[in-house]
C-alpha cells in the first residue's frame, strides 16, 4: 500500500506518495500541497494498478521526437523500400515539426483533431492520412510500452480521398496506344492484356516465361526510390502464375529472342532494369507522348492494368479469376474495386432468372 510523508520546504509543508510499481520497484511522488491531495494520488494509483492502466509518470513523459526515430526503426524491418519512403516523408515533413517537444500524456483527441484539420486545408487526403498514420502508429507503440493508457488518435477522422474516375480503354484504343509506343508496343500490350504492374513487368526474366501454356510467373517486383532501383518480392509477398493471350506469341516471342534465362524481358536502354516513364505529358516521356499521339484518353501506364480487368470481366470472366490475374487479396477486394465493371451482370442475372421462372411455371 502507498504511504503519505510529509517534508518541509522554503514555501512551506508539502506531502509526498511513496508507492510500489506493478513490477515492484519503490518510487515516489513528490509535490503535494495538501494530505488529501496525497491521498487521492495515492488511491488513483492503487485503482489503475488494480485495473492493469498503471503507466509511470516518468514513462509519459517522453516526447513523440524522442520516439519517433527508434519507430521508423522498426518499420524498416517489414517494409518495403517504398514503403518506408513514405512513412519517412509523412515523419520529416509532418509529423515531428508539429509534435517533436509534446509529450505523449499531453496529446489529446481533439488536439489530433484539430492539426488534422489544419493539415487538410492545404494538403492532400492522402498526405494527410499518411501523416496521421504516422503519428497514431507511434502512439500505438507508446500504449504498448505502457506510456499512455489509451492511443488518444483513435477515433479520429481524416480528410475523404476523392476517388479519380478510372479510364478504361478498348481494344482499338489499346492498339493505337501500342503503335504509337514505338519499341515499348509490346510493354504497353503485356500491361494492358495481363493486368500484372508496372514494378513486375520491369523485373520479368526470360525465364518467367512459359510459352507452352501462355504464363507469366510473377515472382518478383521492381521498385524505383529515388535514384535506385529496388528488387523485391511482389506486393503482399504473393507470387502468382498470370495468362496472357495467344495475339501475344510475337511480342513474347520478339522479347525473349537470343537471351540467356536470366535476362530481362523488357530491359531499359542500358539493359538494366526499365526507368519510370513521365506521365504528365512532359518532354523524354515515352507513353505520355504516345497517349497523345493516339489520341485517347489521358491515361497511365497503371490506368492499363484497370484496363486488363475491363476487357477481363467484359470476356466473361468472373471475379474470382480477374482477382488471381491481377493478384488481389481477395475476390471480394476486385468486385470492390471493379463494381463499376460488373453493372451490366446484373441485367443479365435479371434476363436469366426471369426466363428461368417462366420455364419452370409453363403448364
């Protein structure tokens, strides 16, 4: 049980709390002007170690700046190289300007709330979920570490991303794009009829190719961070096996002609990995300059996988096969994210059943 001293000092009597942590240690509390003030602390402190909320006055005083770094630490060991690039950005830009001297027992919800709101005025959804995902993480770890009873972002709400209306092409507008590509007509034709991403079409090898059933064997991707390029497994570390259409033989075929298995299917100028192309219409972009060209919508090399699962679903495949193609989670994920695509299915889940009753109810 805690016991309640009293201590002289130069402005008179004041009254300490000497206590026990949950892990046993003796600490104190100093400070108090009055008895009942002490034992009020006191009591506090016996109720949260009853509950299993006891956090140290000491441990809440450390600041987002001192805990920030040793965070972005950690995530170094799970993400990608892009990944963390972001999260680094959101840090240094947003996050430790704001909150580099506050403690974490001196945020609030509202507090959070507010610099949200502020931050959203000139910034983007995005940039701003990534600056709140930033700061919420890190005092999920503070919870964790027993600074703070609770995360006080949670609950908090972010500005609404507004959702770019997708651009979906057909097949003579794929095939003007493809003409006016020049030497990269075959990358835009395995983009647009595969669906697979910009990061894994870059980092195919001749021998990810398997002619005799038309697969591609997606087992790594390739991700430009700054001047480097990084190699890595293909996003949430699944790989996958993806068709591609028979009208692709010569493409494949021109690709891998006089390479060694180990070598690029698509090679930059330098016979590297393939650089990012400029999309937004600039000198020395390639597929900006063949858009125009083609006279078609505006769109970007990753427009093109949405296009693969237009002329997917369009075919007549269904979910669960578009969602192996394109390497989602989940097929529930794809007609999410495609349920623009499957309108015209419900019409004819009406035509279908409607014929089927009167079938069934013919005399």
């Amino acid at each position: 049980m805690a016991t309640i001293e009293s201590y002289e000092t130069t402005t008179g009597k004041r009254y300490q709390v000497r206590y026990r942590t949950p892990d046993r240690k003796q600490t104190k509390k100093r400070g108090f002007k009055t008895k009942r003030e002490a034992q009020e602390y006191a009591a506090s402190v016996e109720v949260q170690k009853y509950r299993g909320e006891y956090v140290s006055h000491q441990a809440g005083q450390a600041t987002i700046g001192e805990l920030g770094p040793p965070w972005l630490v950690r995530q170094s060991a799970h993400l990608k190289p892009s990944s963390l690039l972001a999260l680094e950005v959101g840090w240094r830009v947003h996050v430790e300007p704001r909150w580099r001297d506050v403690r974490v027992t001196d945020i609030s919800r509202t507090i959070i709330q507010d610099w949200v709101a502020t931050l959203g005025k000139n910034r983007s959804a995005t940039t701003v979920k990534r600056a709140y995902g930033v700061l919420s993480s890190i005092l999920d770890d503070a919870v964790d570490d027993r600074r703070i009873i609770a995360n006080p972002a949670k609950g908090v709400k972010t500005k609404r991303k507004e959702m770019r209306g997708r651009v979906y092409l057909n097949h003579h507008q794929v095939d003007r794009l493809a003409r006016e590509a020049g030497d990269s007509a075959g990358v835009v034709l395995v983009l647009a009829y595969t669906g697979i991403r910009w990061g894994e079409m870059i980092a195919l090898r001749v021998r990810d190719v398997d002619t005799n059933r038309r697969r591609l064997s997606i087992e790594r991707n390739a991700v430009e961070v700054g001047t480097q390029i990084h190699v890595g497994s293909p996003k949430n570390h699944e790989r996958r096996s993806v068709p591609y259409i028979q009208m692709l033989d010569p493409v494949i075929e021109k690709a891998s002609a006089g390479k060694p298995p180990d070598r690029l299917l698509f090679p930059g100028p330098d016979g590297g990995v393939r650089r990012r192309t400029r999309t937004d219409g600039s000198s020395g972009g390639w597929f900006a300059g063949a858009v125009r060209r083609a006279g078609i919508p505006r769109v970007t090399p990753h427009d093109l996988r949405h296009t693969a699962a237009s002329l997917a679903i369009s075919s007549g495949a269904n979910a669960k096969a578009v969602q192996r193609m394109l390497g989602h989670k989940s097929a529930a994920m794809t007609l999410d994210v495609y349920a623009d695509l499957f309108e015209d299915d419900l019409d004819a889940v009406a035509v279908a059943m409607n014929q089927a009753a009167l079938r069934a109810l013919e005399p």
